[in-house]
C-alpha cells in the first residue's frame, strides 16, 4: 500500500521538513518519495508535491507505527495552521492539524499516534 502526504501550510518548505525529518526514522528509510501531486479532475497538471510513502502490502505495522509517531511528533513543532492530509491507495483519507493536537498530553499524543497507526495499517477511515 502507497500512502500520499500532502501538507497544507502558508509555508511552502513545510512539506520538504516534513520529508527531512521522515527520511532520519530508520523504519522508513528508503519509503519516502517526493514527486509531483496528481492532477484534479480537469486540471492540465500539478504544481504542487506530495510525498509518497510505500507501506508495504496492507501496510506493514512497524513502518505504519514509525509514519505515525514521525508525523505527529513533527507536527506538533509545527505553526497551528499546518495540516497533513494522507489517502492511501485504497481510498483512506486521514487529516493531522497542528492546532488540534497542541494542548494534547502525553498519554494523548500516543494515544494519537497509535489510532493513526492502526488507522494507516488496517486502512480504516478515521472517527477523529
């Protein structure tokens, strides 16, 4: 399964620091991918990136883990207007804002990171 990343942000270096701190987790090395974002229906072509993360068939549970735990924790640095939006080749669309998980605790933010995980290996939308 291929996970599309996209980040919505005034910044536009946002989504290439998002990259940079996904390449450094070890579970992920060699699964992350910048390329161009795929054309909406009746557009001409894409101006924006995208990263594209293989999670292996059915997303596997410590690649899915790792993705997680990176994009919370990276997000939870980031300015309150930055959401992450992931779809995942089987149509799961999950949305991460920076503005929602702020004030989370501790045991929240892993709480968090690992229903996004469950989430992202099963394949199941998100209740959130």
């Amino acid at each position: 399964m291929e996970l599309i990343i996209a980040v919505a942000s005034d910044d536009i270096d946002e989504l290439r620091f998002l990259e940079e701190e996904l390449v450094d987790v070890d579970e992920l090395r060699g699964a992350v991918r910048r390329q161009a974002a795929p054309p909406a229906e009746g557009e001409l072509g894409a101006v924006e990136e995208v990263l594209i993360v293989a999670l292996g068939q059915g997303g596997a549970a410590a690649v899915a883990g790792a993705l997680a735990t990176a994009v919370v924790a990276w997000i939870r640095t980031r300015p309150a207007s930055v959401v992450v939006k992931m779809l995942g080749s089987d149509g799961t669309t999950m949305e991460v804002e920076a503005q929602n998980i702020r004030g989370l605790s501790p045991e929240q933010v892993m709480q968090l990171s690992s229903d996004l995980a469950m989430r992202l290996e099963s394949g199941r939308a998100p209740s959130r």
